[in-house]
C-alpha cells in the first residue's frame, strides 16, 4: 500500500472544475477555500502562492499586493524642495557624510556582495555617471514624498522597496531581448533582484540617513512656512487700505 497522495497536491492549480465523482468533488471544495490571502480579493491562488496571479504581480512590480502605482513624476515637487535645499548646503556635514556613505555603497557593490544581481543594479547606476549627491537627493525626495502621503504604502518593506526602486531609476535600465533574458543572465544569476533584496537595499539607505532625512523633512517644511508667511506679508501690502480724502491741495478761494 502507497502512501496517500495529499489532496492539496492533487488540487495545485484550483482549476478542477470537470469530475463527477466524490473525490473531484472534495477537490472542488478545497480549491475553493484556496483564495488570495489580499483581504477584500476573492482570485484564485497560483501554484503553490498565498495569491492571485494579479496580486503576485503587483507584489513583484511594487513591492506589495495593494500598493499604488508611483513613478518619479510624483515627487518631482519634493526633488525640487531638497535640491533646492542642497544648493544653499553644500557644506553641510549631513549631506557630506550621505554623499560619502553613498560612495562607499557604489564600491562595495563593485567588489561585490552575496546578491550579485543587487550588484549588477548598483553597477549599472555607477556606470552610467550618476553621481552620490543625486542619489542621496531622490532617496530624500522619496522619503519626503512618503512622509507627505502615508497612506499609499501598506507597510515599511513596501516604502523601501518605493526607495530602492527610485534610485535605480536614475539611470536607464537596458531592455531585455527575450523573456529568457528576463530571468538570467549569461553567468546564470538573475537580472532583476528580488523583492527582498531591493527591500533590503532601501532599507539600508533609509536606516543610515534616518537623521538626516528628518532633518530635510524639517528644514523643507520650516522652508515652505517662510515662503507662505512672505505671500501673506504680500498679500496684505496689496490689500493695505487707500487714501480716500486724496492729497491736501490749496484751499479753494
Ligand atoms: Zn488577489
């Protein structure tokens, strides 16, 4: 006597929709129960995944199932605020020892790590001339952006994931030829890093710039209030009341 197949294996793509008999039926029934753990998503689960083929993508492609699309664009106002902020600090030793723990990310990634595909990302930034500061000013523009607007990404993995993806924006990524070379490269490793990986890369950067990041935050936001207390002081110059009685001419005869 053989050992008993599990049923979970028997029903591994949730699609037994033909049979008549008892035990396709209990197949039926499990499949059911397989959905996608997103809350609110009724999908059937792929394969051996806890989700829907549309909610895997997702986690893929932005780092978790229910996070909004974003793209540079949306914090172009931030990366306008901190540039603008770095030009008036070019001394300032916060940005100094960012630019220069950013440096030292680029060399350790050339001389390589335990996630070479981590590696070839990193490479490929330093290759084609971006320079720290940049990369010290997206990820501040980025964590600004998150500050701003907390509600568009779940989790901390999924705001990393938002960081790490945004730097490696920065410089153009080459198009793959064929599907094959969307998964390996000629030595074998894969090409795009993990979610974990990039997670963890964005993690890094954001933990070792904490202070630094709220001190832009800080800086960004006092920066707006000025701005908004010289409108004001504007608008009410133009709103000061007039003269009505006119100029004190010479008496009339
Ligand atoms: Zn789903």
């Amino acid at each position: 006597m053989g050992l008993p197949i599990p049923i979970s294996i028997i029903t591994m793509n949730n699609t037994h929709t033909s049979g008549t008999g008892a035990a396709a039926a209990r197949a039926r029934e499990i499949a059911a129960k397989h959905v996608c753990n997103v809350p609110g998503c009724n999908g059937p689960t792929v394969g051996f995944r806890k989700m829907c083929g549309h909610h895997q993508d997702m986690l893929k492609r932005r780092g978790h199932p229910q996070a909004t699309l974003s793209s540079p664009k949306d914090w172009a106002l931030e990366r306008a605020q901190v540039l603008d902020l770095f030009e008036r600090n070019q001394d300032h030793p916060g940005i100094l020892s960012g630019v220069s723990f950013i440096n030292g990310l680029f060399l350790q990634h050339q001389a390589g790590t335990a996630k070479p595909a981590v590696d070839a990302e990193v490479n490929r930034l330093a290759a084609a001339g971006v320079q720290a500061i940049t990369v010290l000013a997206e990820v501040a523009a980025v964590a600004l952006y998150i500050s701003r607007k907390a509600v568009r990404l779940p989790t901390v993995a999924a705001e990393n994931h938002l960081i790490s993806q945004a730097v490696l924006k920065l410089a153009k990524r080459p198009r793959n030829k064929s599907p094959s070379a969307l998964r390996t490269c000629s030595r074998g490793y894969p090409t795009r890093p993990s979610v974990a990986a990039l997670n963890q890369v964005g993690g890094q950067i954001r933990n070792t710039l904490s202070g630094l990041l709220a001190t832009i935050a800080v800086a960004v936001g006092d920066q707006a209030e000025a701005e908004a207390k010289r409108q004001q002081a504007l608008y009410a110059a133009h709103r000061a009341p007039f003269n009505l009685a006119g100029p004190v001419g010479p008496a009339a005869p």
